[in-house]
C-alpha cells in the first residue's frame, strides 16, 4: 500500500473519531476508551 496514501487514511479516521467524540460527549468517549 501507498505510504502516504495509508498515512491520509489515518488522518481522516482519526478526524472521524475525534468529531465523533465532540458530537456525542461523554458516552461515545467512553465507548472509545473501553475499546482501546
């Protein structure tokens, strides 16, 4: 796979998270920490 395409997949999931996380507050951190 392409280095720096894989590198702006990356990105764009952690951007999705991180909106994510914003969007629905406390419950969906939760989530996410659970599955770490």
């Amino acid at each position: 796979m392409n280095p720096i395409l894989n590198h702006s997949i990356k990105i764009n999931e952690h951007l999705c998270v991180t909106t994510t996380a914003r969007t629905t507050r406390g419950s969906q951190r939760t989530t996410w920490t659970a599955q770490t």
